[in-house]
C-alpha cells in the first residue's frame, strides 16, 4: 500500500515555530462588555430620538387639527367671508408652516442619528486601540 503524504505536513512546518499573540482573556471579556454598554447606549439614544420625533408629530398634528377646527367654525358661524386673496395668503402660511415643522422633524432625527453613530464611532475607536495595546503587551 502507497503511504499518503500528510497535505498540512508543510503548513505544520512552517507555522510550527510560529508564535501567536496570546490574549487576555479578561481584557477581551472587558472589550466585550464595552461593546454591548456601546450598543445598549445608542439603541437607548435610537429610542429617545424616535420617541421625540413621533411625540412631535402627534402635537404638530393635534395643532394643526385645532387650527382646522377653528377655521372651519368661523367660516360656519359666518364671521369670515371667502375672499380668494385671504384663502391665497392662508395656504401659503400653511405651507410655510408645514415646511418649518417638517425641517423641524428633519432635524430632530438627523441630531439623534448623530448621537447614536458618535457613542458607536467613538466605542469603535476605543477598541482599536484596546487591540492595539493587546498586541504590544505580548
């Protein structure tokens, strides 16, 4: 019977005398536990930043249901009368107002994204460092 070569017998050579940079376990557990805290932090940040924006939305909405509401009384109860130049400058006001609430909302979110990839960002950073120092220690 024809013995067969052992095809990692090269590769066993060759990085046999090979070391490899050992690790703190308790370093890499605490670079863990960093990690989830980061996660958790802007999850939370994600949350709040979403609530915020809703809770906006709903007053923006209530508001403007209001506004509506009275509009629609006093063009019941008479006391305007339909003139096109009027409903031109209130639908323009509309229009304006609705852009301002909407940049409004835009802002909202974009600050919260912001707060979110800077606690990621900078846990990131943190890490590869933290690997860095891991490596020179061995």
């Amino acid at each position: 019977m024809t013995k067969t070569a052992n095809p990692f017998a090269d590769f066993t050579k060759a990085f046999g005398d090979m070391k490899m940079p050992m690790f703190d376990m308790e370093a890499l557990s605490a670079m863990q536990q960093k990690n989830f805290e980061a996660v958790t932090a802007a999850n939370q940040l994600a949350m709040d930043g979403m609530r915020a924006v809703f809770e906006r939305q709903v007053q923006i909405a209530q508001q403007s249901v209001e506004e509506a509401q009275v509009a629609v009384k006093a063009m019941a109860e008479g006391k305007t009368k339909i003139d096109a130049d009027e409903q031109v400058a209130n639908a323009k006001v509309a229009m304006e107002k609705a852009a301002t609430n909407m940049r409004e909302l835009s802002e909202m979110a974009a600050k919260s994204q912001n707060e979110v990839f800077d606690v990621l960002n900078k846990r990131m950073m943190d890490g590869i460092d933290e690997v860095k120092t891991q490596f020179k220690m061995n």
